[in-house]
C-alpha cells in the first residue's frame, strides 16, 4: 500500500489538518502501519503498530482511512 495522505481544512475554524498512513516492512521483517498526523506545516504526532502480515496491515490502514474520511478528511492532491 502507497502512503496514503488526507487533508482536513476548514478556514472558519483554522483548521488545517493532516493525517497520513504507510504500510512498509521493517528491518526484522515485521510489518509496520506508520499513522501520522497533526497541523499541516508541521512535524506531528507518529504512532507505529506492528502487524504479522501485510494482509491485515493494509485491512488496518483501510479501516483508519474510512474512519478519517467520516469525520471530514478527504486525500490530499
């Protein structure tokens, strides 16, 4: 899965968020869902969670992005 980067931007309120999730395979060939986000512009938070296969990682990633686009985001351009 490509990294995957949403927006969520609101000027009324001065929003403007970023959240961004990859799949990739680490060093000991564990699977690794990276979740970024914060204000765009800026570092962020970063969580990473380790998954057995690349399968449910993605499955993962994909519930994370549905749920992100239910509360406003939408993919970056």
């Amino acid at each position: 899965m490509p990294c995957q980067l949403l927006h969520r931007i609101n000027p009324e309120q001065n929003m403007a968020r970023f959240y961004r999730v990859e799949v990739t395979p680490d060093l000991f060939g564990a699977i690794v869902l990276e979740r970024r986000w914060g204000r765009i512009g800026g570092k962020g938070q970063c969580r990473m969670s380790s998954y057995p296969s690349i399968r449910l990682a993605e499955a993962a990633a994909s519930g994370l992005i549905r749920a992100k686009i239910g509360r406003g985001y939408r993919m970056a351009a």
